[in-house]
C-alpha cells in the first residue's frame, strides 16, 4: 500500500517535472519568434513600481518608452523623470469672479498633457451655476453652450484635481499605483495601474478619468515634453488626472501651468505655498477664499477665491 | 588608567585629522536634501558641480515684477508725435470728426477728456494727474491712480495674468492688453465646445 502510494508520488513527481519543463519550452516558443516588440513586452510586463525602481532600471524604463513614443508618433519624445523641488508644495488659486466660463482652459490642458481625443478626456471641467443659488451642485450645468459667455446671473467654476493633502483616491488603491509625492501632486504610475476605478470612486471631485479605449492622439497635437509621472501618452485601461503640468512646473525655471497661460481673464494663479511671497500665498491670506467640499476634509490645494 | 593614557593622544590625533578632512570637505561640497523615489528625504555630499538647485525662499534674485511687452497700439500709431508734430494743441472739447474717430469713450464719458490721460503737448507721453509724464509702458501708473485696488492686486500677481516661469522670469501684462483703456469693459467670448456626452459620439 505504502509502496504503491510512493511509486504514484513517484510518477507525480515525475510528470510535474516534465509538465514544468514543457511550459517552460512552450513559454519559451512563445516569446522566442523574432517579432520585435516582444522584448519590450516582456520589460514592460515585469516592470516595477515607480518608485521600487533602481536608478538603472529607471534609466532603461525611460529608454524603452521614448523610443516606444518617438517610433509611434514620429518625433523625438522625451520622458522626463524629474523629481520633486525641495521646499515647494504647490498651490492654485482661481478667481471666481474672473471666471468667463470660456473653457479656453479645459482646451490649453487637452494639447499639453496628451489627452485622448476620442474617446474624449479632458481633466477640466467647467461647470456653470447660478449666482442666486451660489455654489450648489444641483444646480451646476456643464454642457452650457450659448453663443457668448458670460450670461447674466451665472457665475462659472472650473474643477480639475484639487491635489488633496488627504487624498481618498490614494488611500483606495490596492495596488498603490497612485500617491502623493513630496511636492503635493498626486500622481499614478500608468505601468502599475490596473484600471479598478476605486480612485474614480473615491474623489469627490469627479476630477480623475479613465481611459475605457485606446487614447486617439493625432500625431501632430502630440507634445513631446513628458514627464513618466505626467503627460506621457496613456495605454487603454489605466487612470489619469491633472497634476498641474508636473512636466512644467517641476523644472527650475518651471513654467506655469498650461490651463494659467491660456485663461484669457487671469483668473488662475499658481505658485509655492510655502513661499510666503508667492501669489498664492497672497491671495489665501487677503481674499476671500474657500476650498471645494471642505466638509470632506481632503483638504484641497486648489483655491477658489473672490478678488472683488 | 593605563589603557587610557596610552591611548588619548591617538585619539586627539585622530580627532584633529578628522576635522580637518571635514572642514576640508565642507569648502566644495554642501549637504544636499532630495527626495528619492520612495519620497525619503535623503541628504547627500554634493559637490559644486553636481549639486541641483533647490527652491531658496531667502536669496532669491530680485525679479523685475514690471516686464512687460509692448502697449498694444493700433498699427501705425505710435510714435504719435510723427502727426501731432504738425498740428497746433487744441485743448477745446470736441467731437473729433477727422482722425481718431474710431475712438468712442466708455470709461467715465462725459466727466473725461482726452487730454486728461494724454498729454497735451508732448503726444508720446501720458499724463498723471500730478502733472507728471508717464511712458506708455507704464501706463499701469496711470489706471492705478483711480483703480487702486486692482493696481495693488497687480503688483502682487492677483489681478492681471503672469506668463512665463512661476519661480523664475515672469511677465506681466499691462492693464491695456486686457481692457481697451477707451473702452474696458472685458468682452463676451464665445465659448469653446462643452465635452461630449457620455454615450454620444466619441465614445
């Protein structure tokens, strides 16, 4: 009995060898045939987290994706891996007395971050609502479309990521495929993502998209100046959101964002928080300001303000 | 006792080596602070040359708040003494039927005059209400006499759009490049396309 019991595991053992080896000929089989992206496959299938990364393997993570990007669109991209600046957290006010509606902002941040154009993301939304309700969502519209704005007795407030110091999109993830980084801007690894929307669940803000196709991006509209945690373009399947042009603002000198340059009224502000010289920082301490649904206590780096 | 007799010179030694690497050290290279990957700050030995710079709140370059780009004038326009050399200044109150008629006043009409911003003699030059002549690059000086408040909201970065780099060269627009000084009320725009919806095409 006992004999016969170890002749079986005997076998068993046996067999589970061979069936291993046979997988591994066949996985071999598979990978092998000289189809030239399969190497790159392969990398990028077992590449790490972001952040678990070593300097090499980071440095051959950004050569495969700007060669990946430069073959695709036809032009030299680069992906920038620049990390935060010491003694900056930053900070975005917008004057909602300013605000035309004009949407010249949701269009700005659609050219400079790659968003696909169909099926459509854009990470502003500009809501228009009324100036006797005040900010009241049951009240808020944004597929307005008159001839001209502003109309009488609207008033208009664009919402994009509020870069929460307690973001609830982060802590929802299971696979921590996004967080907060050290200068306030929450960000998401498109290479860990694995597209479960807990984060569009989680933020209040509706201020995170996913991409359900695979992102249409005219070659020419593509700006090549990425950044690996910012615009690069996106596959299908994963989650992205505005990270106030990451690519821009992270360099010294840093431009402004895309969606600050192009508002035809100065009704957006950036800069450091932690510069008490900065616009922000003058506006938060002599404007009436408020933050979005502050009874969440996300505590949103995103300004709405009053000048007038 | 022994022990420690024996070994205290070694030690001041030693210690007197080491401070002198490290005051040594200290004269070309700085402590650098960066957050790595992981969002640890790491502080690292950096020489000159490979050090990054960091945001310095303190020694910062003073920026010239007042750059600005050129007053949007009509083409053609300016100098404005290639015309007016030739005329005689007349300070009366008038309709204006030859030139400048494209020119309707909506800013406090019927309490101003041309001549109160313009200066009656010599063209190229605005005037204060001091008497004093400003340039047209600096006709903020002039808004700013009645619109104080935006002014100093202006000066600071809050009324009036910065372009250019938010911790380094910035450039402002002049109040002209917003608001027609004649007219400046900040007109209708159309707006562009609302976003498609869900469902609907593109997707």
């Amino acid at each position: 009995m006992s004999d016969n019991k170890k002749c079986d595991d005997h076998v068993l053992h046996k067999s589970r060898r061979k069936v291993l080896k046979g997988l591994a000929a066949g996985i071999g089989l598979i990978v092998m045939p000289g189809r030239d992206a399969s190497a790159s496959v392969w990398e990028e299938f077992f590449q790490k987290h972001f952040r678990e990364l070593s300097k090499d393997e980071l440095k051959s993570v950004i050569a495969r994706l700007e060669k990946e990007h430069s073959k695709k669109f036809g032009k030299q991209v680069t992906v920038k891996t620049t990390p935060p600046i010491e003694g900056v957290k930053y900070g975005y006010g917008l004057d909602l007395s300013r605000c035309i509606g004009c949407r010249r902002c949701v269009y700005a941040c659609v050219d400079e971050n790659n968003q696909s154009r169909s099926p459509q993301i854009q990470w502003i939304r500009v809501m228009q609502l009324d100036k006797e309700k005040g900010v009241d969502l049951s009240y808020a519209e944004h597929y307005y479309n008159p001839a001209t704005v502003p109309e009488k007795g609207r008033f208009y407030m664009p919402v994009q990521c509020q870069q929460c110091e307690k973001p609830p999109c982060t802590k929802v993830c299971p696979v921590q495929a996004t967080w907060k980084e050290n200068d306030g801007i929450v960000v998401v690894d498109y290479n860990w993502c694995i597209g479960c929307r807990y984060c569009m669940a989680a933020c209040p803000y509706g201020a995170r998209h996913f991409n359900w196709g695979k992102p249409e991006l005219p070659a020419s509209e593509m700006n090549p100046s990425t950044h690996y945690l910012g615009n690069r373009p996106r596959p299908k399947g994963v989650v992205e959101k505005c990270t106030f042009c990451i690519q821009r603002t992270r360099e010294q000198p840093g431009r402004y964002p895309a969606c600050e340059e192009a508002c035809p009224v100065g009704a957006r502000k950036f800069g450091n928080l932690l510069d008490p010289e900065s616009e922000i920082r003058y506006l938060i301490e002599n404007k009436r300001v408020f933050i979005f649904k502050e009874e969440l206590n996300t505590q949103p780096k995103f300004f709405y303000f009053y000048a007038t | 006792m022994k022990i420690l007799r024996f070994a205290s010179p070694k030690l001041v030694l030693l210690t007197l080596v080491s401070i002198f690497f490290l005051s040594a050290a200290s004269a070309y290279a700085a402590r650098v602070k960066e957050f790595n990957r992981s969002g640890q700050l790491i502080v690292t030995e950096k020489s000159a040359a490979e050090q990054q710079p960091v945001y310095d709140i303190k020694n910062r370059p003073k920026e010239n708040i007042f750059a600005v780009p050129r007053p949007p004038f009509s083409e053609g326009v300016f100098p404005c003494s290639q015309c007016h050399k030739y005329l005689k200044p007349n300070p009366k109150q008038r309709v204006l039927t030859e030139h400048h008629t494209e020119i309707v006043l909506h800013h406090a009409e019927g309490q101003r005059w041309c001549t109160d911003c313009h200066n009656l003699v010599n063209r190229d030059k605005l005037r204060l209400v001091s008497g004093d002549l400003v340039d047209f690059t600096e006709s903020y000086r002039l808004c700013g006499q009645c619109h104080g408040d935006k002014f100093r909201d202006w000066k600071v970065g809050v009324h009036g759009k910065r372009t250019g780099n938010w911790n380094g060269d910035k450039q402002y627009l002049l109040c002209v490049h917003c608001h027609n000084p004649h007219d400046p009320k900040f007109k209708a725009l159309k707006p562009l396309p609302p976003p498609n919806r869900p469902g609907k095409a593109g997707h």
